[in-house]
C-alpha cells in the first residue's frame, strides 16, 4: 500500500519524469550474426568503431525477420565542436523503431573493431494528453504529455540563435507500423537514445509529427524560441529541425501527416517572419559534406540531404518538399516578412519589411519605460521608414512593426551606437596598475572622428561626477589615440567621457570605464623552468610578487585551458610576497608548459595576471661525435663542463643545440663531459678512452 501511494505521488508531482519511468535503455557489445539480448526492445540504435560500415535487422517477438537496413544512413548530430558532442570515437547510428522484438542480426563491410547496440523498451502509456497554445499555433503536443524524462536532460538552460531562418525536414527512418498510441512512446525511445547512448543533451529535433497528425514538442526550450537542436550537423544553429515519424524512402507522407507538417511550418516560420519560398546563403559550421565556413544556397524549407551525406528526409517525402512548401506559403495570410532595423542611435536607423498584401502599417519606437519616441507609417506591401536619431541620446530603444489585427506583430531593440556613429572609442586594457613595474600602467584610448568636431576627454568617477578634464581639440576627421596613466588619481573606479559636438551642435558621447588599481605590482616566476624530480638541484620555482594593498590572492596553475590546482589561496598584508611551489598536485609532471594565474581581489576591483613556465625533468642528450676534434653534439640549451685527466676543467656556457667544439687548452690523455640544462638535469657523463 506504502510503495502505490509512493507511486500515485510521483504521478501527481512530475507526471511526465512518472511516464518516462517504464522507459528503459541498456547496452551489449555484438557480434556479427544473431544476438539475443536479455531483454526485449522496441527501438534499437547502433554504435561502431572504425572505417567500415554496419547492417543489421531485426526479429519480432512474433518470429518474423524484418529486413537488411544500413545503421547509420543519418547525419543527425551536433554541430562540430559542440559539448554535446560527447561519444567521441565512434560511429552513431540512428535509433530505429522495430515494435517488440527480442533478437537482432549484425553484418559488417569493410573495418569494424567494435560494435555496441543500444536496445530501447518504451511501451505505451496512457496520459492526459496536453497541449502547448501559442497564438496562432497549431496543437503541439508538450513534452509532459508524451513522457519527457526531465531528469537525464543534461543542461538547465538549453542553447538558443539569434534568429531562425529556416526549417529542416527529416524523418525518422524507423518503421511506419507503428499505432497512434505507439507514436508517444516512440518520441521517449529517441529521447532516451540521443542522450543516454550518444550524450547529447535532449532530444535533437525541435518538433516531431506522426502519421496521425500528433505534433510532438522535441527539444526543451520553448516551441516559440530559437532552440539550437542537434538534428543537422553544420547547420543547428538557425534551424528548426521537423522530423516525420517514419521511413519515407518510398511510401508517401498520410494526409494528416502533410496538414500537421503545413501548419507547424507555416506558423514556426511567421514567428521567425521568414518567407517560406526564399533562399538564402548560409555558412556551415563544418560537416563531412560542407567544411566550416563553406556558403552554400538553401530553400526556407529544406530537406536534410541538402545540408549533408544523407538520404533524410527518404525520397518520397523530399519529392513533396516544394508542394509542401507551396501550402506553407498560403497559409495563415497575411503575414510580414523580414522585419529589420539597420542603425543605432546616434545616426539614421532604417526600419523594413515586406507585407504579403498591402496594408495600413505602421513602426513605433519607445523607451523601455514605454514612452513612444519616434513613428513612422505608411500603407502598401512594403515597410519603408527612416528614423533621424542623430541628436537621439545612446541608450536601448524599442521598436514594433504592425499592420493590424491580422499580422503577427514583430518587436525588437536597438542600442548604443553604430560604426557610423559621429564618435568610436575604445581603451585597452579597462584595468590599470600604475605602479611602475611596467605592466599595464597606463591605457590606451583610441577613438574615431567621423566628422569635423570638438573632442572633450573627462575623467568621471564611480557617480558619474567630474574629476577633471583631460583635454578639449578640435579634430578633423580620422583615427586618434592618447595614453593615459592616471598621474595623480586615487586607486577606484572610472570612466573617461568622450563627447564630440560638430557645427551644428549635434552631440555624440563615448563613455568608457577603467579601472585604477596598484595592488599587485612586479608578478614573476623564477626559475622560469624547473626540474621537480627531487635530485636537490632546481626541485621548486618560486612566485614573487609585491602588494601595495592587503588583498585577497588565489593562485591557481594549469596546463593550456584546464586548470590542474591551487597553489595558494588566501589573504595576504602589503609587502613583498613568494609563494613556491614543488609540482605537487601534478601526476607525472614530465616536461610541460604551464600558465600561473593570479587573482588578486582588492577593495577596489579583482586584479588577474599570468605567467608562463615549464617543467624539465630529462637531461640533455649530449653524444660526442669525434674525440680526436674534441666535438660534442646538444640537443638543447645546456652548460658543458670537461675534466681533462682527471684536474683540468673547462666548463662552456650556455651552449646552443647543435654541434660544437672545446678547446682543452694543452695535452690530455682522458676527459670526461656533463652536460647541465637550465632546469639543473645532467646528461649521461661522456668518457674517452
């Protein structure tokens, strides 16, 4: 009674995380010829290792083989370089639906050292279906409803693009013997595939429709923003991803399915107010088809194979393509295309966009407070209007395009200023330590005059109050600069305040903040390369650095981009300060090159700096190539000390790599030669005789 009133909990608290519950996945290596797993599966996925390729089919529990099909005909993935790329080394496979089975038979062709199924069980349940209701929409089926298991979704915020700016048909390339009640439970076993046996972070389409007509909510997110998906590798970011549930290589798309997939189209698109007959250039990202930064021409609504190797969406249902495309196009009119602003304030800001009929419109801009600022209106199929923001204050604007009750209105933002603007700053670096140590003691403050104007540079503090003024000159226009090292100034926080004023009075303001701190002063490492394997010679390096503040200082060491510890971390009184450090926390430390951090957090702001340094625990190789000539070859910088007979001693320094000579400086009968490197290693002694 106890486990049932657990059970009935859960349903009520997370019904979706409770249906996603019968939902299972596990994981077998196999062999080529039949395997029975241990359990039967209902969606099966394959993995591989190597250059070959893999065919499988499968049995029902029934006993009936179903066909030879290739396991990975789809180039469903991340974008290259994405974190959700995480089964580095293999070959993916697609899931598959197959309905209850129990055995599976593998053929490989070519190269294949390993070969993982992943078998899926995902049996219908039945659950309160609900919706997702956006305006306009089309009755999209929320994740809860068909069973999302919130709990193996990797991120807590998903990724999302600027913009969407066009469709990705696909379709799933299972099998289309599936029951209206099984198309839920097929959504959960491609769930359960894409994260838990490739590692990606959910589901990689953004929207799925069955045979029936059902519109499954894919990727978490929001149905209405602009979720990047991993559905089409080279091409995520920007696209929606809509797969049909099924193969339609050669069977033809039911007509519930082709009205649910018009009106998805038709209302994602006006969302994104995108034209669904357009084209476009657009640059991959990198795939094994298009190399990152190819620019290659899409159609609003595109099929899967024409951004990669693949036969997805199946031919059939690419044939249909430009027909559906067509209906997509007469649906939900009338409607505004590619609304945009081009300008900030502070230059002229041109406001278009496109009608599909001609209608009354208008554009209205507003503070965020929501005072109106400026409009503009007009009537006929094309959004037309310029807006004189040249004496308008920087700041962020608001703008909306309407053209009556029966368009989607569009909204957006405009801020600061343009490369147009009248004036274009920028000071590097934003901190300063004016100390004298010459690291970052002053900054540098370039700037561009458009036009014909009078320049005013004033210091400003933290409250926005003049401290003083740098300088007042009339410019001509071009490129400037000026260096400025806050001679006389307290450590805090600031701003230099440009303003230009032309001839007609027309004011433009550039604000930059910088930061004057002299905490930290004279960060060093010494030795810059060292040989921590305990032979007593150079074991530890040593951190020197000087503070003018107490402060609070974190000192971390890591190796390219992965931080390996913390060397030290806690509060520390003006003075000079070292900090040593023997390679501890460092597993076979060998010879590497490293960065030291440093983080010092004053009342004023957090200071960081970096150094670099390495570690060298082999010594030189250091052969004698002719001992009549005395000549010796280095691979690397060292000091070469030679005992003749035992007495007479010759030490040469700083010898480069490469080979050289020693002059004994009189008659020997024996020698013996180190070789020392900068780290304090020593090479093999070389004798003669």
């Amino acid at each position: 009674m106890k486990c049932l009133r657990v059970a009935v909990l859960l349903l009520l608290l997370s019904p979706s995380s409770a249906l996603a519950a019968g939902t299972t996945l596990a994981a077998h290596d196999v062999k080529r010829g039949v395997n029975r797993p241990a359990h039967r599966f209902d969606l099966v996925g394959l993995h591989w290792k190597g250059s070959g390729a893999v065919a499988f089919r499968t049995r029902t529990v029934a006993g009936r083989w179903g066909s030879w099909r290739d396991a990975a005909p789809e180039d469903d993935r991340p974008d290259a370089g994405n974190h959700e790329l995480r089964a580095r080394g293999w070959n993916l496979g697609s899931p598959y639906w197959t309905g209850p089975s129990s055995r599976i038979q593998v053929r490989t062709y070519g190269r294949v050292s390993r070969v993982r199924a992943y078998y899926v069980w995902s049996p219908v349940r039945r659950s309160r279906l609900r919706a997702v209701s956006m305006a306009g929409s089309p009755l999209i089926l929320s994740r809860a409803s068909w069973g999302a298991d919130e709990r193996i979704r990797r991120r807590r915020h998903p990724d999302y693009a600027d913009e969407v700016r066009f469709a990705v048909v696909h379709h799933t390339a299972g099998s289309n013997s599936y029951s209206r009640a099984q198309a839920a439970s097929i959504v959960r076993g491609i769930e359960r595939y894409h994260v838990l046996a490739n590692g990606w972070d959910d589901i990689g389409y953004n929207f799925l429709v069955d045979k029936y007509g059902q519109i499954f909510e894919g990727r978490w997110g929001g149905v209405d923003r602009n979720v990047v998906g991993a559905h089409a590798q080279g091409f995520n970011t920007g696209s929606s991803g809509v797969a049909l549930i099924g193969n339609y290589d050669s069977a033809s798309v039911s007509p519930a399915a082709r009205t649910a997939l018009v009106r998805l189209l038709a209302w994602r698109l006006d969302v994104a107010h995108v034209d669904p007959l357009s084209t476009f250039s657009w640059r991959s990202t990198g795939n094994p088809r298009y190399p990152a930064g190819r620019m290659i021409t899409l159609r609003t609504i595109s099929g899967h194979r024409d951004t990669g190797f693949t036969t997805c969406p199946g031919s059939q249902l690419y044939g249909e393509l430009p027909s559906i495309t067509r209906a997509v196009a007469q649906t939900g009119l009338p409607k505004l295309y590619f609304p945009k602003a081009t300008g900030a304030p502070g230059d002229l800001v041109h406001f278009t966009g496109t009608l599909t009929q001609a209608l009354p419109w208008s554009v209205i801009v507003t503070q965020p407070d929501g005072n109106v600022v400026a409009s503009g209106d007009g009537e006929g199929t094309a959004i037309d209007w310029t807006w004189d923001a040249r004496t308008i204050p920087a700041g962020k604007y608001l703008y909306s395009f309407d053209a009556g009750p029966t368009v989607r209105p569009a909204t957006g933002f405009i801020a600061g200023a343009t490369s147009r603007s009248m004036l274009t700053a920028l000071a590097k670096p934003g901190v300063i330590t004016p100390n004298g140590d010459g690291r970052n003691d002053s900054t540098l403050v370039r700037y561009r005059v458009r036009e014909a104007a009078t320049v005013t540079a004033t210091l400003v503090d933290s409250t926005g109050m003049p401290v003083t003024t740098l300088f007042v000159e009339s410019k001509t226009p071009g490129s400037y600069t000026f260096r400025w090292d806050a001679t006389g100034i307290a450590d805090g926080r600031y701003g230099i305040v440009l303003t230009a004023r032309n001839a007609i009075g027309v004011e433009t303001t550039a604000t930059l903040a910088v930061i004057v701190d002299r905490t930290l002063a004279a960060f060093r490492v010494a030795p810059a390369v060292f040989s921590p394997n305990h032979d007593g010679r150079l074991d530890t390096t040593r951190f020197r650095f000087t503070l003018y503040n107490p402060a609070r200082v974190a000192l971390t060491v890591r190796r390219g981009k992965k931080t390996l510890g913390q060397v030290f971390s806690g509060p520390l009184q003006p003075g000079p300060q070292t900090i040593e450090w023997n390679g501890r926390f460092v597993r076979g430390i060998g010879e590497h090159e490293f960065r030291a951090d440093i983080r010092v957090t004053s009342p004023v702001a957090t200071i960081r700096d970096t150094l670099a340094f390495a570690t060298d625990t082999t010594g030189p190789r250091f052969k004698l190539v002719s001992a009549a000539n005395l000549k010796f070859s280095l691979n690397e910088p060292a000091d070469v000390t030679v005992v003749f007979d035992g007495s007479r001693t010759v030490t040469l320094r700083r010898v480069i790599p490469g080979t050289f000579r020693v002059q004994s400086g009189g008659p020997y009968s024996s020698f013996v030669a180190v070789a020392r490197d900068f780290a304090g290693n020593d090479s093999r002694a070389v004798r003669h005789p």
